[in-house]
C-alpha cells in the first residue's frame, strides 16, 4: 500500500522571495533541450514493453 502524500510546506521569506523570481522568469524551452528530451524519450520507449 501506498504511502500517503505530506502536505507542502509553504515558502516563507527569502524562500518565497527566490522561488518567485525563479517562477516569473519562465522561458519556453530550446530546441536544443527539445532534442535531448525527444531522445530520452524514444530511449525509453525503446526499453519499454508495456501492454496496453
């Protein structure tokens, strides 16, 4: 059986302070990192054999 999920701790000064910069500077990805995510994920798909 699973274990039940904690709750998040919420972010409190300088924390809060950082995170909300980090989040409000959001870029779209490169077309670089495009590519390494695509290839990771044709790896895994690669290794995979689920049944669906």
């Amino acid at each position: 059986m699973a274990r039940p999920i904690k709750e998040t701790p919420e972010l409190y000064g300088k924390d809060a302070e950082r995170f909300e910069k980090l989040i409000s500077k959001a870029r779209p990805a490169t077309d670089d990192e495009k590519a390494r995510a695509r290839k990771a994920y044709e790896v895994m798909k690669s290794i995979s054999n689920f049944q669906w």
